[in-house]
C-alpha cells in the first residue's frame, strides 16, 4: 500500500486509514514506537489492543478486498 505524507504545520504526517489502525490494535491517541531499520521504518503499536481471531479477519478481508488493485500491482 502507497500513503502519501501530509503537511501538517511544520512537520508532515503519515495518515493511516481505520481498517489499519484496527488490524494492529491501535485507535486514537494511541501510541507508538518508531524504529528505523536497515533503511525501513517500523511502526509498532506499544500497548495494541487486542482482536480474537474472528475480528482479526473480518479487517484482515476488509483491508485485501478494498486493496485489492495495489496489492495485485504489488506482486
């Protein structure tokens, strides 16, 4: 998936869309830990909010299936 970064004052946010937030457990106000590894950014929710596996899926079909062309392009 491709975000574009947002100017926001003088700093630029990265916006994550709520199927994204819900898969890793995050929601509003929440926080996280930011590493830089190998060149990559690694985003990691630090108190995530747990999902039985049932909710875990119904987001996980929900994010593939409004994805889908990017995730095909992708691969």
């Amino acid at each position: 998936m491709i975000k574009q970064l947002r100017k926001v004052g003088n700093s630029n946010a990265l916006i994550l869309d709520k199927p994204i937030l819900e898969l890793l457990g995050l929601e509003e106000g929440g926080q996280v830990q930011l590493t830089i590894q190998d060149g990559n950014l690694i985003v990691t929710p630090t108190h995530p909010k747990r999902l039985d596996a049932e909710n875990l899926r119904e987001r996980l079909d929900y994010v593939v299936e409004k994805r889908r062309q990017v995730l095909k392009r992708l691969a």
